[in-house]
C-alpha cells in the first residue's frame, strides 16, 4: 500500500507542476504579445507624428524635419526622449491627487482599446463578441481623465478644456454608436470586430462596407475624428481662446502622455475605420484573396500561411493610414470652428442623421425578411 500512496503523490505532484508550467508559459505568450502590440502601437504612433510633419510642410510649402536621422525620421523619437527626461511641474494650489491621475486614465483605455482590433484573422488579442461596444465603453472614459486633469490644475483656461472635452464626447459618441449598430444590425450581424470584417468578404471591394453604408461612414469619421480632437473639432485646446486646455498646466512625461493619448486614438479610430468600412485585411481584388486555414500537410502551406498573415497586416495597415492621410489633410486645411457650432453639429444634424441611417437599415432588413 506504501508504495501505491508515494506513487500517487509523485503523480499528483507531477500534474500540479505540469499545469503550473502551462499556466505560467500562457501567462508569458499573453504578456510577450501585448509588450509586443505596445511596441508595434507606438513606433506606428511616431511614424504618425513624422508623416503629419511631412505632410504638413508640403501643404504650406515648407521642408520639415530633415536633420534628425534620414528625412527626419527619428525626429518624434527626440521630442519623446526631451519630453520623458524635462522636470514635471505641480502647480501648489492644484489637486495633486487629480493631476496626476488624469493623463494614466486618458492612455489606459487608449492602449486597451487595442485589444480588439484584428490585424488579421487571428492576430487579435482578445476576440470579443462586443468588440466594437467595448471600445466605445472604454473611450467614454478618456474625457473623465480629461475632466480631472483640467479640475486639479487649479487653472480657468484648464477646467474650461475639461468641461469642453467632456462635452464634445458626449455630444460624438451618440452618432458614433448609432452608425456601428447600423453596420453591426444589417450586414454582420455581429458587433465582434473580426465577424464585421469576414463579413465583407466575398468580393473584394465591392464588399466593402462603406458602400452599403456611406451615410453612416460619413457619421462615423467625422464622429472619431471629433472623439480625436482633431482640427477642426479641436475645442477643448484651442490655444487662442484657452492657451493649451487642459493641458496648460502639464509638462515633462505628463505632456508626453496627453500627446501620446491625442495620436493612440487617431491611430485606434484610423483602424476602426478600416475594419468596419474598409474591408479589413482583405486585398481589395478578390483574386488575390488567399485562403484562412491552409491544410498543414507540407512546408509550403506554412510558408503561405506565414505569408498571408505578413500581407494581411500589410494591407489593414495601409488601409489605416491612408485614411490617417485624409485626416492629416484635414486638419491643415479646414480651420477651427466654435463650441456653438460643434455642439449643433453633433446634436441637431449627426444625430439625426445617424438615427435616420438606423431606422432606415432596420426597415430594409425587415422587408428582405
């Protein structure tokens, strides 16, 4: 019997060792691949603020950055390193406690919207059944920091930002929702980002979602890019009526997080773009189109499996940053508008015209029923 009982412990001992090995090599892979979409996230957010500097100075006829690296390429890397290494700055009369939280709860949930965006059929971390919804219940939370950064600077012209930013969010993220439920309800049947795109499918562009729906990608890219900030939706920093916003009172890494946040979300509502309206990381000609899941019978299909992963990044990417081009373009060169005229523009004509989009794809799919 002896025997038989240390047997019996060595193999429960074993197992035990075993599923720890498991989980902890799991732990490791999750962590590997989110330090590794991190990584990826901010050298494309660099390469963001280069070509917007680029872009910028051929419309106004200047050069841009040429000094730094080939063409200025590292330029955004020696602001970051000037911004992370100047002293961060507390204004005495301010909330401590509200300043310093404000900017970690306007990039958190940035860097968590990332989290369901599908690179390619199975590069995404997290697959969820509400993808869309999670990032538009997580962004919700971006102007909450915002608010809390302008009340703990003790600063007018900061707690003016706050309240404008909290109020433009609120004002954009209705629309926005409302065009996402009219491409989830009529086309997918699915609010998982990775079923919107394989949903557009089955002929190339002409499967492409923005032609079933112009309306609501109108709705939608005008919405992001007032949940962006961007010019001409920039309100909450308008450096002529509220010298920076929110951000008067911040420098160093602080500065560097509100700045990081400002061009994480144009590179989250770029890619969103693309896997709603877009077609994802389907080539646009369906003949090139190769298949998901080859057979794993032979080197070749690996390589062609490996391949199509690599093109299938390739293409969502290109797809996110040619409407970054488009955004870039807008905001050097449409000018500012006023707080009244935001709020009308969101309130008494996106709205409306979201609502009607919605109802209007609702009636279709009854009648096709």
């Amino acid at each position: 019997m002896i025997p038989s009982k240390n047997l019996e412990k060595q193999i429960i001992q074993n197992f035990s060792t075993f599923v720890f090995h498991e989980e902890s090599s799991y732990f490791i892979r999750i962590l590997v691949f989110i330090l590794t979409l991190m990584l990826g996230v901010t050298i494309g957010v660099l390469v963001i603020v280069w070509l917007e500097r680029k872009i910028s100075a051929a419309i106004q006829q200047r050069i841009g950055p040429e000094y730094a690296g080939p063409l200025g390429i590292i330029q955004s890397l020696a602001d970051g390193v000037k911004l992370f290494s100047k002293e961060t700055i507390i204004p005495s009369q301010g909330n401590s406690s509200l300043f310093n939280i404000g900017p970690v709860l306007v990039i958190i949930p940035v860097f968590l919207s990332y989290l369901v965006i599908p690179f390619e059929y199975n590069i995404i971390l997290a697959n969820l059944g509400i993808g869309v919804f999670f990032w538009i219940a997580i962004s919700s939370v971006v102007p909450l920091g915002l608010l809390m950064s302008g009340y703990g600077s003790n600063n007018k012209y900061s707690f003016l930002g706050g309240l404008r930013a909290a109020a433009q969010s609120i004002s954009y993220e209705i629309p926005l929702a409302l065009s996402v439920l009219s491409v989830a309800l009529q086309l997918s049947n699915s609010l998982s980002t990775v079923d919107i795109v394989e949903a557009q499918s089955k002929y190339g562009f002409w499967s492409w979602n923005v032609w079933r729906q112009p309306i609501g990608f109108l709705v939608f890219s005008i919405s992001s890019l007032a949940e962006c900030e961007r010019l001409p939706f920039d309100l909450p920093e308008a450096e002529e009526e509220l010298v920076a916003g929110y951000q008067t009172e911040y420098s160093g890494i602080k500065f560097a997080l509100f700045y990081l946040a400002s061009y994480l979300n144009l590179l989250v509502s770029s890619l969103f773009v693309t896997i709603l309206y877009l077609g994802g990381w389907h080539f646009p000609i369906p003949f090139f189109s190769n298949p998901i899941h080859p057979e794993w019978n032979s080197f070749m299909d690996e390589i062609i499996y490996i391949t199509n992963i690599i093109v299938g990044i390739t293409i969502t990417i290109a797809k996110a940053y040619s409407f970054l081009f488009i955004c870039i373009m807008t905001r050097w060169t449409l000018p500012r508008i006023r707080i009244d005229q935001l709020l009308n523009l969101g309130w008494k004509f996106l709205l409306p015209i979201a609502l009607g989009n919605l109802l209007l794809t609702a009636s279709l799919q009854v009648l096709l029923l």
